[in-house]
C-alpha cells in the first residue's frame, strides 16, 4: 500500500515536472508576458512552400496559404505565381472597413486581359470542407455567426458537427479568391484582404486562402478607391504590383524569416485567456469573453537561423 | 352584426393603408432597394450642436456626439472644441487594426503643453449609464461580449437588465476619450476612432463620445506610426489639426448637411434583416445572422434643404 502510494507520488511528481516544463512562469498573465515567456515549441517557421511575397513598391506583404483548408485554389495560385501571372498586374480595389483587392485591370477585356498559360482561369468552389479529420482547438466563447469557432493550423476557423462542415473566418487580414456571380467563378486570378471589420457575412459564400501574417499596413493605409464598392477608377490610381513570388523560389537571403505562434499550445490557450481577462491595470472591467477575430496571431522574425548542416 | 364587420372593414382598411404608407414595397430586399424606398421620416438630420468638424489637410471627417451616453465628455469636448484647444494640435498615433488618436503632442511636459482655459482637463469616467430611461431597438442576435446588444439614438449599444447598466460598442469608427491608468484620467483632451476589427474588449473601459459619420477614411488610411501601440515617432510624421469646430458656429453655408437613418423604425429592421440574410443573388449561403458591428448605419447628404422661413 505504502509502495502503490510511494510510485503513485513518482508518477504524479514526474507528470508534475512534466507539465511544469511546458507551462509557464505563474506570473505570465499579460500577452507581452506570456511572448516573453514562450518557449521554441510554441513556434513554427513559416513554410516557404506555402508562403507568397506581395512586392509593392512600398514594400513586401507577406501571405501564409492555407492548402488544408482551400488545396486546389492554393495550387492554383501557386501556379499563376509562378507563371509570373500577377507580376505587372494592379492594386484595383480599395473600401474602406472591407478589402483591398488585386487583379487585372482588364480582366474583362478577353482581347487584353492577361493570358494564364498552364493554371486554370476558375476553379470548383472551396468555401467548406468536412469537419472531420481537420484539427481544431475550439475557442470557449459563443459567436455570433458559427455554431462553433476556434483554430486550425494558425488560422481562425469555424466548423459545423451536424453538418460536418468546417471553414475559415474573415478575419482582419484573411485573404480570399474573388469571384462574380457563379460560386464556382473564383480559382485565384483576384485576391482580397480583409482590412475592417471582419465581414463574416462572407464566410463559407468565397473562398479563403489565406492570410496576411506581415505588412498588412501597406494595403490597409492604401486611398480608397472612389468609384463604386471601393474600385480605383482611373489607371493612375491603381498601385502596380511589381511581383508575386512563391518564398520557395527565392534564394534564403531573399525571404522573410519569420515565425509564427501555434495555435494548438497550452501557451497559445494562455494568451488567449490573457485577452479574455486582461490584467494590465488600465483595465477596469474584464471582458470575459473574447471574439474569434479579436485573438491575436503573434507573428516574430526568426532570432537566429539555424546553422546550416 | 353586417354593420360591425363593415366597419371593422372600414378600421382594417385604414389601418392598412396607414400601415401601408411606411410600409416599403414587398420588392425591397436588399440594402441598396431599401434605401430607395425609404421614407422622409426614417432620417433624421445631423444636429449641428451635437457635431463636430475635425478639419484636417486631407478634408473634414465628421463626429456626431452622444450626449445622452456621455453627458459631462460631450460638454467638455465642446467647451474644448469652443476655446480653440485642438486647434493646432496633432493626430499622434495610428495603430493598423485598432485606433487613430489625436491631441496634444506635449501633453506630458508641463510647460509647454496646450493650456485648458475654461474646459476641465479631466473628468469622471462615464464608461456607463443606467439601461433604464434609455431608448433601446435590441438586435436579436447573440454577441460575445455582451448579454444584449442594439442601437440607442443610432448609436452601436449593449445592456446589462441585471445590472442596469448600458454602455456604447466599439463598433468602427467609434469615438472614444482616452485616458491614462485612472479611470477618471480622461476627459476629451485626446480622441481616438476605432479604424479595425471592434475592440469590444475597450467596452466599459473608456468613455465613448460619439462615431464618425463622414470622412474616416482620412483617418483609416493614415500611415501606421512607428513607435509602440502606433504613435509617430518624430513630429514631422504628425499630421496637424487645422482645427475643430462645433457644426452649430459654423455659418450654414459651411456645414456639412448629412441625414443618419434612424435606428427605431421598421425600416431600419427591415434593413438588418436584408444584412442578416442577404438576397444578392451573389450570396449563396445566408450568414443567419448578424454582428452588432456589421449593421450598417447609413448616412446621405441631404438631398434637398428645407426652403428657409
């Protein structure tokens, strides 16, 4: 009886030291204490397979693509990047407190508009896909629009048991594929970044692809467009997009190395916790709940490169 | 017996008609049929005594005040605006995806910062007010933050029956008084505007004065300031306040005539509903449901001034 109780003691005292390793100092309550706290398995690299580079003339926006949740509109994207498809092509599109859009300005004009050579000009909507088999940390807090909301390999995501359908959310930042009127009319030819007020009307009705996860500011502070939903209506207003680069296609000095916060962590679920309630004292009243666009992704440069084998 | 059903006929007729009369046509379903149907009476002018002119290089973003939330601020924003305390002074932060503050760059150095004459420098918070006596349209949809949300007087709002207790919604384009620690540190001597995704978490933590009703774009697309939480580092990255003004001391001829749709007809209802489900026939899923956030307030200029006396 007494050994049972003794070994019990290890087990517990292990799993304790166990758990202690991983969590953090008690006193990390606010999010620039629990970053500063975080440890190296809180972090993962940004994949340069899944990442594009927007090169803008006033600098680089930074997109992590979301192939388990949109697969073949990713690869069509990739695809059109790397047949230079968008290098050349415009900023057409500005409203305020919705999107930036990007694209051709003469889509419309089949005689002038860009010739896409081996990626394909539409492709079947990926709006949902099936709940099941797709990892998801659920938030604790009720939304507004989705039975249920939470986090799917660092993206805001929200999924539905009895339908089995699962799909990101327009969060500040999300990136999705424009489409007209035909669900399946989009494939990535024009792309939209969330810059207001997460328009979550839109969920599951365009696909989303991705999301911003660096220099999100050079589209949010671009003059919105003056003509109808937000469209530039004059060539000169448009701002050129100088290349769209697929990040694995540059040489490592090129990239951005950047690291971003899991989403599946104890860590992870502390910082959420840590803007549910904050602690800093400016606060006089605790939320006690958050919203699933109000939970920030920590995005960091990388501290130090990996010796190189 | 004929003759009572005659003249319940007679009642039933009437009242149709009557009902009829503010009644849109059955065919305006989506935002933009209802706006065109919409009746005279569900507009109601800008008050210019409860206005403000922010004029700036850019153009004049303009705030409609809310005295009813916020009492002593209104009072004392005004009594600032009327000594002429902002003119001159500066927009000191932008932080992409939160807020754009403005107020007196030296407002920490005693000796040099903008003197306050006859308005009070700071007051008590009014980060709430008793849900009781407030007029209140609830929106019938869950919110995350708040057990009940709305609109007052046209304003994003939320309340507590438990606690009695209403407060504004940091909705986009929001405007709010900052504050240091203390709660009662604030005042209307620095001004902020929500320019992304609602920091709901802000409710209840600063006093809200008002919203912007024209002109955020001049705001939202401000350059992200470099220092923390976005202030401008240097004072040339500051952009100045020409002035501000209280609409009502502006002769009329120099006022900016907007009308605001109210926010307590069937109108506006019908017009939540046409963004709770979207008939476009774009949409090819119905979001069910709508965010306090994501309900348009409409503003148009007037179309016409009433003829003078």
């Amino acid at each position: 009886m007494k050994r049972a109780i003794f070994f019990s003691l290890i087990t517990w005292c292990v799993e304790s030291v166990a758990i202690a390793k991983v969590r953090l100092p008690p006193k990390a309550v606010t999010m620039r204490e629990i970053l500063a706290a975080s440890n190296p398995e809180d972090w993962r690299p940004l994949d340069p397979n899944r990442t594009l580079y927007l090169e803008l003339s006033s600098g680089r926006v930074v997109i992590e693509l979301a192939p388990e949740q949109a697969p073949n509109h990713v690869a069509n994207i990739e695809a059109l990047t790397r047949e230079k498809y968008f290098d050349g092509l415009a900023i057409l599109r500005a409203q305020d407190n919705y999107v930036v859009q990007w694209g051709d300005p003469k889509a419309d004009d089949k005689a002038k508009r860009r010739p896409i050579v081996r990626a394909k000009p539409m492709l079947k909507a990926e709006f949902v896909r099936p709940s099941s088999g797709m990892p998801f940390t659920p938030l604790d807090d009720r939304d507004t629009y989705a039975p249920e909301v939470g986090f799917s390999n660092g993206f805001p995501a929200a999924r539905d048991a009895k339908s089995n359908q699962a799909w990101l959310t327009h969060c500040y930042g999300m990136v999705g594929a424009g489409r007209d009127e035909d669900a399946d009319s989009g494939g990535g030819t024009e792309l939209y970044v969330v810059i207001g007020h997460a328009p979550r009307h839109l969920d599951r009705n365009v696909t989303l692809v991705g999301r911003v996860v660096s220099g999100i500011e050079l589209l949010s502070t671009m003059p919105r467009g003056g003509g109808a939903m937000g469209f530039y209506e004059q060539e000169k207003d448009r701002l050129p997009i100088l290349s769209v680069k697929v990040a694995a296609d540059l040489p490592e000095n090129e990239r951005s190395h950047l690291e971003l916060m899991r989403t599946d962590t104890p860590t992870f679920a502390k910082l959420i916790e840590s803007r549910r309630n904050r602690k800093e004292s400016w606060y006089k009243v605790q939320a006690g709940h958050i919203e699933i666009c109000n939970v920030p992704l920590p995005v960091r440069v990388k501290a130090q490169l990996a010796p190189k084998p």
